[in-house]
C-alpha cells in the first residue's frame, strides 16, 4: 500500500493526482467497516434525509459554521440557528418542511464541549446535527411519530432500547407541564414506565442567553440493550444510556429581561447528533470507533509512527496517548470545517486556542508538528461529498494550518518559555488554557499589580477591556486568571465597554469628538429622533458616461449644535456668531453616505429655505444619519434667522467626490477579487476607500508580493474595465447569506437580518461577488484604469496595498519603477509583525531590558530591523514597568517615536511626563500628542517622525542621554 510520510509529499501527490489521492482515502474508509452489513456513515446520514423528502420535507444545505446575522453566539451550535429569523417571524421559510445536516461547532458559552472532549466517548467539538423542522406546518403528534418510524423501522433500532421524556412545567416560570407529549408517546406505543419527566434544564431548550425556545422531548437510548427497565438512569450522567433525539416545540421565547413569552406561531424544531447515531448503526461503543474517526487514527500513527490507537479511556489510557488520539482528530475536523467556511484564527480566538491545543499535542505527544495539515485531506474526503465546500477551499484551510503552526513554533520559543518560568513557581497557573500567548505575560503582570496596590476583590469591565486591548488576553484567560486569584470578572460592564467602543469606532468617533455629539446625546438620541430613510443614496444612473444624482427634497427631524441635542424644536441663528457654531442636521431622508464598509463619508450641501449648510462630515448612529457642517454666513438674508425642526431641505451631493468614493470601492471588489484568484488563501482585514485612492489591508497567510504579482493584479483588473461588466446589486436576507457558500465577506463582520446588499461582477477572468453596503460604479467602464501605486509588507501576515483608478492611475504607470524597490525590500521581511509576533518581541526586548537595568527607573532605546515604528504599541511595554519611571524610544532606519510613563506616587512639580517630554521632543524633532483619557501627568508620547539616516541615530542617542539626564536630576524616589 502507497505510504506517505509527511504532508508535503501528499501535497504534491494531491496537486498531480487528485483521482488517486481520493481513491486512496476512500481504500482507508472502506477497511474501517469490514462487516457488509453494516452501513457507512455516508449511507446513514442519506437514509436520514432521504426519509424526510419522501415526506414531503425539502433540504437545505448546511449554513457555514460562522453566525454571520447573530452576535449572540460565536459559532453555529445547533441545527435551528439558521432558521432563527423564521422562528422570530422576520423571514419567510424557504419551504414549511425542511430537512439537512448542520454542520455544528461548540467550543465556549452555554454549549461548552471543548473541555470535555477526548475524555469520554461523546464530546465533540464539531459535530453534525441531523433534522427536521415544520414551519407552522405540521404539530407534535407527526414529529414524534416521524422519529420513532425512522428509529425503529428504517435503523431498525429495538424499540426496547428507547426512552422518552418530556417537560413536567416549571411554577416559577408560569409554564404547564406538557401532557399532550406524554399523551402521543403513549399512543405511538411507548410503555408508561418508559416516559418520564424532567424540568427545565433538561426538557425545555434555549439557544442561548435569549431567543427562540420551547420545551422538548427527548428519546435516550440504551446502549448495553438491557432487559430490564433502565428508566431511572435517563439524564443522571449515565454512559451507557445517553440522549438520541430532542424534539423541540419553538412556541416561546426568552427576552433580554430573562422573561419567557409564547410565540404567534408554533415550530417544530427536532436535532439527533450525527455522530452518535453513527456509533449505534455501526455497533461501536464509542464514536471514535466508527468510520468518521478511525481513518484519521491511521493517518495519525501512520504519520507519526507512534503506537497504535487502543480506545482506552481514564486511568487506562497510560501516557494519554489514545486521549491525545481523540483530541487531535476531533479538533482536525472542527479546525478544516471552521477554515473551510472563512473563518480565520486572528478574528476567532475559540478557533486559535482549538488549532494551538491540536498543534501542540502533535509536537509534545506525536512528534510531529505536520499533523493538521495531514488530517485535513483526511477530513475533506470524509466530509467532502455533502459539504462540497471543504474541498474546494482544502489549499486555503492547508495554508492557514501551515501558517498557524509557524506562528505557534515562535511563540513556544519566546513568551512561552518565560510563561513556563512563572508557572514552576506558581503551579496554580497550569490551568490556564491558553499558555503561548505573547500578552500572557505582561497582562499577569498587570494583575498582579492591580491587586497589590488597588486591593481590587474583583476583575472590572474596564480592567479586562484593557487585558484585552492591550495584551489580547480574550475573556475566557482573563476569567481563568481571575479564578485562579480568587476574584469574579464583572462580565456584564466589559461588554458593555467593549460596545461602547465598538458603537464609537463604527461611527468614526474618539473621546476628542466631543464637538461632533457629545455622549449625552448618543445615550437620548434613539429615544428622541426617529431613524433616517438613507436608501437614497443608492438613487443613481449612469448616462452618456457620465453619472446622474437627483437632488433629494426632505425635512429636519433633528438639529445638533456643538455636540448637544438641542431642547425644543427651534434653533436660533445670529449671523455674527456662526463661526462657532458646528451643526449637525438629522432629516427624514438623505441621498448622502455615512462611512460603512471602510467607504468615507459624502459631502455637499444641505439648502434649508434661504440657509446654506456645508456638509463635510456624515455619521450613521443607530439608523439616524446626521449630516454636519458649517452654516454660510452669506446665505442668511437677515441678522437672526431660525432652523425649526419640520422645515423642508434639499440635499445636493458633491458628485464629483461621490464618483471617486465609487470608482475606488468597486476597485477595491476586484481588487479583492483578483487577490484570491492568485493566491491560496487571503483573508481581508479592512479597507479604505477614499475619493482620491483605496488602501486595501489583508492577512495573506506569510505570501510574498512580488513585482510580477502586482503587474499580474493590474492585467486582471485592467482587464475587468475594458470588458465593460456590468455591476450588479440585490438584496437577500440573512438565511439566504448563511447558505451562499460562494461570497466573499469580511471574517468576523456581522450583518443584519435583512436587506443585505450584495454587489456582484461576472467577467469571463473575475468574478466578484461581495456583501456590501458601499456605493459602487454601474459599469467597470468607468473606472478607466487601476494602478497600484504602494505595496508594504509587515511580517507574514500583514500585507497592504495602496491603489488608484480612474484617470489619475493613467498618469501613475511609472509608479511600477518605484514599487520595484520596495519589493526588494519587503520579500524578504523576516520579522513576524503580527499582533502577537509584536508582541512577542516587545516582551523579549523589555524583559532583557528590565534585567539589565540597575536604575528606580527604565531609560531605553528600541531598535527595529524589518519592523515598521507605527506598529510597536509603546503602550504594552510600558506595562513591564508599571512601578517605576519609563522612558522608551523606538526605531528603525528611518522613523522615530517615543513615550513616557510616570506613576502617580511620584508625580511631582519638577518630574512628571509632561515635563519630561517636554525635555526631549524637541531633539527628535517631533511634536507632543495627546489624548483625553490620559493623565498627561502620568503619560506622554510623541508622533511618528520621518529623518534621514544620518541624523537618526545621533538624535536617538542624544535623545536618550537628555531623558536619561532629566530623570537622574529630578526623579525622587519615595
């Protein structure tokens, strides 16, 4: 038999002989089921749905993994979650009876397996889950009766073996028990004493913390097929009889308030896992045993050379091997189901901690750190046929595997060993998860700090929001740390810092935007303003090459003066004062954009009678569109004139910027678009979309640009607007998005459940087909030409690419002689400047600093090779030192910057920051910033400045050698 030895020959072999690569893996399933009689995993999973179809129920594919319109959950977990919006009555069905698999993922939150799985039979991380549902079609009575009939006759399964249960009610809630369920299981011809009742944690099912739920009943069986009644083990934690089937009647839902109210209609909403069905039709004891797991053991020992699989559990399992067996293949098939789907690891830290725990068993247990990437062809062959997806994305999920791993092997060298450092002292700390994360350190640090000198008895919203921004300790480590102290995370304020964040950064908003709208005003502004119609802005034609916008009649529904709301409906205008005064106008509809989808914002004019409003700023905040501007002094006829809420406007567009906003969005679609045609897997990371240019910033997975590569974007694109393709757009809603297996849309984005706009570009060389709210051309054609002019390159990871269209890029095509050099230089970044891989380095760098240190207070300079300054975060090595004095430049070979941080305790007239700064920034030549959330007492830092070679490392010394004089003559140490 063919042997292949490591993952790069199976590579190539998969690349010359896809035919013999699949026949192969099939030779692999075939040898895990010798009895003939006993059926595939293949045939069961199509005898479940075919059973439904000859009941009249349709099937819809499985949706991705990721819940792309629901926030509430971080990945698919149960079979309904796609139907979500049906059961709240905001979509249609796609039919009144449906049947699939879901493909299902459960690593944290409510539906936690993640722990649990390789230590028992069951637990999965990713898992299939056969249904049915009725949309307000059929009752109780036929989904019970379904799934005893497929049960008992077509798996043929002894109806002795079977139990069932139901919901008893629940006093406190108001709920009644449902003897209707026990009333049908009797008629079908279950015995009495095997229908029992249970409560709310077992027979009543709920999603999530809110949403859709109802109770249910289950059918449990007997796996040792015993002749007398088990009854009594049902739901106790017995292995040897577990649940099959749950039934569940959606007619309820639980509200934030935590309140449950009934529905308007009633659903039937059943889920059996896949995978257990499986171990019972093919006689195993356990799910590792059947054809889903055993052609990855072979892969395993086969790659690994280690031992065979023995399927031992517990004290057993000597060494853990056959655990590590378990854990490995389980997290293979959740890590290529996840990647094949677009999720990517940077944006989805559950799915970073799975793939490093995988990675590191296949180093530490196996030897073998190509694992991953071996078992995912494993998987796609298993999997493939019903999820098409997998294969055709296999060279993506391989390349982020390879790249994952890479990053993981850096970081076991650095932040690890000095983890592993703390954890020899305080063994306590081996509980925590997620050990190679370069942020582990510094934010323990941080902790500890805390807790000594604060005397903190619990982790705050704002501190574990500063773990996280700062450090990238997720909530799940910060809550391990925390446990591990004694102390409680305040879950419910971190979630509310990180929305406000999140609700600031959308609308293009920081602390220094007071005067745009104050935070008054963002708190009353939904209960006191109604939403804007802007679908306007869509209202566009394209003739005689040239692009049309209809002036847009409307009325004011809302006037923001200086940041404030104003009280009452009126606003007083006096010619002498407008100066000051910086408007913001909320109307009833509006033709002008607010920045989404990384587009900037319109400008233009908003006429309101005689008065001219200069429109230079639009944001969108919960569905309101506020236009702001300055008043034209010469428009007001008299010397006091009045603004009233209801007066009639007109809205006239900047056309000019809106078609560059719109040339250059399209650009950056097939931009995007011609990225993935040539390169195995990219993910985009952001985007900006300027009248005059676009940046468009993506994680390439360690690829290098090359000058051919850009001179091969610019034919494909260049290519794309001569062909004159139409640009096309519809709407779909949310369930239509989770089941479009061919979008393109931006990892970790959630969209809304309706009215999801997707842009779409077919050629004959590109397609493209985005989820996008932008403004985009209605013809290629008018983008007349695409240049790129930037390629910069930050480590393996980060890749951006600056670029102009229209006729401005005409007059660049000399630009490819520029972009030569900096090719020369970023092909051969070695540096891993990604989040963690700076991080990483700032530990080492500030760690060996602090050793060598013998001063009260840190005066140092760091020095980067292939590291850009703007990407050092001075913040996070502040924190190695947040008990003394730090005065920290870095740079490279052509930028500077620095910054300081004094504690409080020794604040005093003649030392602090600001004065510190003060005595250095003149040196550098750079200017002191700010912001308002920080004690320029206790904190303060320079801009980014450019200087020439020569003079950058005589000012960096001189600097340092002023900061080091000013803190040895003025810092008392009390």
């Amino acid at each position: 038999m063919l042997r292949i030895n490591n993952s790069k020959n199976l590579q190539t072999i998969y690349k010359i002989n896809k035919k013999t690569f699949r026949n192969f893996h099939k030779i692999q399933l075939k040898n895990t089921t010798n009895d003939l009689s006993i059926k595939s995993s293949k045939i069961i999973r199509n005898d479940f749905i075919n059973f439904f179809k000859n009941h009249n129920h349709k099937y819809v594919r499985s949706s991705k993994v990721v819940p792309l319109c629901d926030p509430s959950v971080s990945f698919i977990n149960a079979g309904m979650n796609q139907f979500k919006g049906i059961f709240l009555n905001n979509h249609l069905p796609p039919a009144n009876r449906v049947t699939n698999s879901q493909k299902c993922i459960r690593v944290g939150g409510k539906h936690n397996d993640l722990n649990e799985v390789g230590h028992d039979s069951y637990h999965h991380t990713f898992f299939e889950m056969l249904g049915n549902w009725s949309f307000n079609d059929y009752k109780k009575f036929e989904a019970c009766t379904y799934a005893w009939n497929l049960l008992t006759n077509t798996f043929g399964i002894n109806k002795n073996r079977l139990y069932v249960t139901y919901f008893k009610g629940d006093e406190y809630l108001n709920l009644q028990p449902d003897y209707e369920t026990k009333e049908i299981w009797k008629s079908i011809g279950v015995n009495d004493d095997r229908i029992i009742p249970f409560g709310l944690r077992d027979n009543f099912w709920e999603m999530g913390l809110s949403g859709p739920c109802g109770p249910c009943t289950e059918i449990h069986i007997d796996h040792n097929n015993s002749s007398d009644n088990q009854a009594f083990k049902v739901n106790q934690g017995h292995s040897d009889l577990t649940e099959l089937w749950n039934i569940v009647f959606i007619d309820h839902q639980r509200l934030q308030d935590g309140t449950i109210t009934p529905l308007d209609t009633q659903h039937i909403d059943t889920g059996m896992g896949f995978e257990r069905l499986v171990a019972i039709l093919q006689n195993k004891n356990s799910n590792y045993d059947t054809d889903l797991f055993q052609p990855l053991f072979d892969a395993i020992q086969k790659q690994s050379g280690c031992i065979n699989y023995q399927g031992k559990f517990g004290e057993l399992d000597i060494g853990g091997i056959d655990t590590a067996y378990r854990i490995v293949s389980d997290h293979a098939r959740m890590i290529t189901v996840a990647l094949a789907d677009g999720v990517v690891p940077e944006e989805n830290y559950k799915l970073r901690r799975v793939l490093r725990k995988a990675t590191s068993i296949g180093i530490e247990i196996f030897h073998c750190d190509s694992l991953l990437n071996e078992l995912s062809y494993h998987v796609a062959e298993n999997l493939g046929d019903v999820y098409p997806e997998i294969k055709k994305n296999i060279t993506q999920v391989q390349k982020i595997i390879d790249h994952e791993k890479e990053l993981l092997i850096a970081l076991r060298k650095t932040s690890g060993k000095e983890w592993q450092k703390i954890v020899k002292n305080r063994p306590i700390l081996k509980t925590i998860s997620e050990q190679y994360a370069p942020g582990l350190v510094p934010g323990y640090k941080l902790l500890q700090s805390e807790i000594l000198n604060n005397k903190i008895n619990k982790i705050s919203g704002e501190l574990a929001f500063i773990l996280y921004d700062r450090h990238g300790l997720d909530l799940e480590t910060t809550s391990e740390l925390a446990k591990v102290e004694g102390l409680a995370v305040d879950v419910n304020e971190y979630h509310n810092y990180m929305e406000k964040v999140k609700v600031r950064s959308r609308i293009g908003l920081t602390q220094v935007d007071e005067s745009f709208i104050s935070q008054e005003t963002l708190s009353v502004l939904k209960s006191r303003v109604e939403p804007t119609d802007d679908s306007h802005k869509y209202n566009y034609s394209f003739e005689n090459n040239q692009h049309q916008f209809p002036r847009l009649e409307t009325k004011i529904t809302g006037i923001i003066v200086n940041g404030n709301l104003i009280e009452g409906n009126s606003l007083q205008l006096e010619k002498q004062n407008l100066k000051n005064l910086h408007v913001g106008i909320v109307l009833e509809k509006t033709s002008m954009y607010a920045p989404e989808g990384g587009q900037q914002s319109d400008c233009g004019k908003i006429q309101i009678k005689n008065i001219s409003i200069d429109i230079k700023k639009v944001i969108k905040i919960q569905d309101i569109v506020i236009h702001f501007g300055s008043i034209d002094p010469s428009s007001l006829i008299d010397e006091k004139e009045t603004l009233n809420i209801g007066d009639n406007a007109i809205v006239n567009l900047n056309e000019e910027k809106r078609v560059g906003l719109m040339r250059h969005h399209t650009a950056t679609h097939l931009l995007n678009a011609a990225l993935r045609k040539i390169y195995p897997a990219i993910a985009q990371r952001g985007s900006v979309v300027k009248d005059e240019h676009l940046v468009f910033i993506f994680n390439g997975f360690g690829i290098k640009i090359t000058q051919n590569d850009v001179e091969l974007l610019e034919k494909i694109i260049n290519d794309a607007i001569n062909s004159r393709l139409s640009i096309v757009t519809k709407e779909i809603n949310g369930i239509e998005l989770m089941g479009d297996m061919d979008l393109t849309l931006v990892p970790g984005e959630n969209y809304p459940s309706n009215g999801i706009r997707i842009v779409e570009i077919e050629g004959p060389e590109l397609k493209s087909r985005e989820a996008c709210c932008g403004t985009h051309l209605l013809n290629t054609s008018a983008l007349e030409y695409f240049k790129i002019t930037e390629v910069n390159t930050k480590g393996p990871s980060s890749r951006i690419i600056k670029a102009v269209a229209g006729s401005k890029a005409k007059d660049l095509k000399s630009a490819s002689n520029n972009l030569q050099k900096s090719f020369m230089n970023s092909e051969n970044l070695k540096s891993h400047n990604t989040r963690e891989m700076v991080k990483a380095f700032i530990h080492l760098e500030m760690e060996n600093a602090i050793k060598t240190n013998k001063d009260p207070y840190l005066v140092h300079c760091i020095k980067l090779n292939n590291m850009e300054v703007e990407s050092i975060p001075l913040q996070i090595a502040i924190d190695y030192s947040i008990n003394s004095p730090v005065f920290l430049i870095v740079k490279n070979n052509r930028k500077l910057k620095a910054r300081c941080f004094v504690p409080k305790e020794f604040i005093t007239d003649k030392f602090n920051a600001k004065l510190w700064m003060e005595h250095v920034s003149p040196i550098i030549k750079s200017k002191i910033g700010s912001f308002n959330d920080e004690n320029p007492l206790e904190i303060s830092h320079t801009r980014v400045v450019k200087l020439s070679r020569e003079e950058l490392d005589d000012l960096s010394k001189k600097a340092i050698e002023k900061a080091q004089y000013f803190v040895s003559n003025n810092f008392v140490k009390i």
